[in-house]
C-alpha cells in the first residue's frame, strides 16, 4: 500500500483516530491515502483545507475535469480513479469518461471543458510556459480572472497532491476495481491499484 510505515488502525489516537473515524464516516472505508498521511495528520488536515477551499469555489464538474485531466497527465492512477469515480456517479456515463482519459478533445466535450482541461496539462508539464494568450483563450470563452484563478489551482493542487502519494508508493484502493475492467483501465494511467 505504501513504501512507508502507517498507524495501524487498532492503534491509531488522537488527531490519526480522528481522522481514521472521518474517513469511516465518509467513504465506508479506511482509504489509503489517510493511511498513508498518518504520520503526519497536521499536513493532511492542511491538505483538506486547502483542497476544501478550491473546491468550493468551483462548479463540481469543472473541478472534477481539471481534476482528471491534470491527474492523467502527472500518471496519478489514484488521482484518476478518485475524480473519475465522481464523474461517473454524476455527471457521465462510464463510456463518455473512456473516451475523455483517451482524448479529451474527441470526447464530446464542449469549447470550454476542452480548454480547461488544456489549461490544466499545461500547468502540469510546464507552468513556467504559460502565457498570456492562454489566458486570453479562456477569457475569449467566458472565463472570468477569478474562474481562470481556481482552474490553475485545481491543478496545481493536484500536482502537489499526486506527487506526494506517488512518492510514497501509494497505490489507489482496491475498491475502485467496483468501477469495472474496461473503466478502470482506461484510469490506471501509472501505478496500478492495490490489491482487494
């Protein structure tokens, strides 16, 4: 699950049974994620907040897309299946989100989804490469400063969020398997899940 020791959960107090008992209450399970931040529950309630904070300034589909498209793009199979989850159980059908890890841009997706999810690969491969003009892209769709502002965010959030399990050798739960063969595929885009 992880390259690193975890609390165990027979063993876990304080602000790590809390955090424990939360998750439980939320998902039905213990994910890995928590587990894996259990050393350090101060940066994972840091991690909450900020990640809250984003995503509340966001219409939840738009978030879920740079979500998936900045996970995709950083090979965060955990990431993917987490937000693509979410996609699924509200906004698309299972085909629609195959074809959107395939190519965005022949998924159906209208001006300005293709966009931001543009705006969001290009955060992850190369922010330092942004320019204006892809900021006036946005602008040109409809885009305000403030939504343009929350796009980046999500991504580079992401990036933050993704590499950090990534480098722990974290793998996504065993649970998203319920998601089927062929969606599950098309999210594992690095590191495949755990085992059930």
């Amino acid at each position: 699950m992880t390259y690193i020791e975890t609390v165990p959960e027979a063993e876990a107090t304080g602000a790590v049974a809390e955090m424990y008992a939360t998750d439980r209450e939320q998902f039905g399970r213990l994910r890995n994620l928590t587990q894996a931040l259990s050393a350090a529950p101060d940066i994972a309630a840091a991690w909450m907040q900020l990640n809250g904070a984003i995503k509340a300034r966001m219409d939840l589909r738009r978030y879920e897309l740079v979500t998936i498209a900045a996970a995709r793009r950083l090979r965060s199979t955990y990431c993917a299946h987490a937000h693509g989850s979410i996609l699924v159980e509200q906004f698309m059908e299972a085909e629609a989100l195959r074809a959107v890890m395939a190519d965005h841009h022949d998924a159906g997706l209208d001006a300005v989804d293709v966009a931001i999810m543009d705006y969001a690969e290009k955060i992850v491969d190369d922010a330092g490469g942004v320019t204006e003009l892809d900021i006036e892209r946005l602008r040109e769709l409809g885009l305000s400063d403030g939504e343009i502002l929350d796009v980046a965010s999500a991504a580079a959030a992401r990036c933050f969020f993704s590499k950090l399990l990534d480098a722990l050798g974290v793998q996504g739960d065993a649970s998203y398997q319920e998601l089927g063969p062929e969606l599950s595929a098309a999210l594992t885009v690095g590191r495949p899940l755990a085992e059930a």
